[in-house]
C-alpha cells in the first residue's frame, strides 16, 4: 500500500498508478522469493552434471529449475492471492477496479451494493485460494 500511496502523489489517480503499485510489491517480493528459492538446490546435481562436462545453461535447465520449479509457482500462485485482495484496496486509493465501485457505493450511503461488492470480493478470493491450493498439492 505504500507503494500506491507514493505513486498516487506523483502521477495522481489512475489504473496505471494501481498497476504500478502492485507490480513493483510483487517484483521485489517474487525475486526474493525465486534467489531463496534457487540457492536451496542441492549441490549433488549440479555437481554431478558439472563432473560430465555440462556447461551453465545445461546445470541451469536441467538441475536448478526442475529443483526449483514446483516452489516458484507455489511462490508465484501466492502472489497472485495477495494481489487481488490487494487491488480491492489499492483500488479505493487509486480509484480504479473493485475497490473503487465498493468506495463509491460506500460514500454514497448504499449499503446493500457496498456488501455485494464485499461479498463478491470474498467469494473470488475464497475461488482463487482453492483453486490455488488444489494446483499446490499437484505440484508438491
């Protein structure tokens, strides 16, 4: 939310500014996450392609990413669940997406739209959460 607040003062209100404001939050987390992710690997593949003579994109596509892969999405799917709770609230500030028709059913007093809103906010991230986790248990 930082990120949108500094992004709304410097380019004003607009669906750029939201987007901006949730990429760079999941840049810097994703890479993150990815350089933990990739420095578990284990050194006895990597060793062990090395000691054929592989050379780095060889060690990198068939030891470090099929090691890493199955946690990147789970990080990557993560992020995608933390962004669209995230937009309905980078939404009211930009005033942009879901979170500006729940903002403006909310300022002006309608009540039973706002709690649509709210309710369809909830069932579409209760949606995204199961479905992210039925792709988790296949790919852990």
């Amino acid at each position: 939310m930082a990120w949108a607040m500094v992004l709304m003062l410097a380019f004003s209100q607009s669906p750029l500014t939201g987007y901006f404001a949730l990429f760079f939050a999941s840049l810097g987390f994703l890479t993150r996450a990815f350089m933990e992710t990739i420095d578990e690997v284990g050194n006895n593949s990597i060793e062990a392609l090395q000691a054929t003579g592989a050379g780095y994109f060889h060690i990198i596509f068939q030891a470090v990413l099929p090691a890493s892969m199955p946690q990147m999405i789970s990080w990557l799917l993560y992020m995608i669940e933390t962004n669209i709770r995230d937009a309905t609230l980078v939404g009211v500030l930009t005033g942009t997406g879901i979170g500006f028709s729940f903002d403006l059913y909310y300022k002006r007093f309608d009540y039973h739209a706002a709690s649509l809103v709210v309710i369809f906010i909830v069932i579409t991230v209760m949606l995204i959460e199961f479905v992210s986790n039925n792709i988790r248990r296949v790919i852990l």
